[in-house]
C-alpha cells in the first residue's frame, strides 16, 4: 500500500510535464579556461592516489611514505597555482 502512494506521488501529470518544458532553460555559464598546469598536476595527483591505494594493498610501508610526501608536493603546487591565478 505504501510502495503505491510513493510511486503515485512521484509520477507527473501531463499538465506538470507540459509546464515544466515550456518554461525557459537557465543557460550554464560558460566554462573557465582551466590552466593546463593545474590539469596536468590533477591528473599526477589522481595517479598518485592509486599508487597510494595499490602501496596500502600491497602493505608496502616504504613506498607508501614517499607516494604520500609527492602527494603533498602535488597539493602544494595546486594551491601556488591557484593563488598564483587569484
């Protein structure tokens, strides 16, 4: 009974459905240009965070620290470039 009300209450009648669609669209403000420095070290950090992962998998104590001391050089570089861009 209750499995009922729910999927009554979330169904549209045509006359919501037609409102909706005739009302206009807020457009997306464009995108900014993203630095290709800031994109290159995103995606080293998101390599980074696998190898992280695979080191903790693997128990790997040795190369955990140092996957995580260059994430923190990553992160540090991520946010000179941001404020750089301020």
């Amino acid at each position: 009974m209750a499995e009922e009300e729910n999927e009554s209450q979330t169904e549209q009648t045509p006359a919501e459905g037609a409102g909706a669609a005739s009302e206009p669209e807020a457009k997306a403000a464009p995108a900014e240009q993203v630095d290709p420095a800031k994109a290159a070290a995103r995606a080293e950090m998101r390599t980074l965070k696998a190898a992280r992962d695979a080191a903790i998998e693997a128990k790997d104590g040795v190369q955990l620290k140092r996957t995580r001391r260059k994430i923190r050089q990553v992160k540090r570089k991520l946010r000179a470039i941001g404020a750089a861009a301020s």
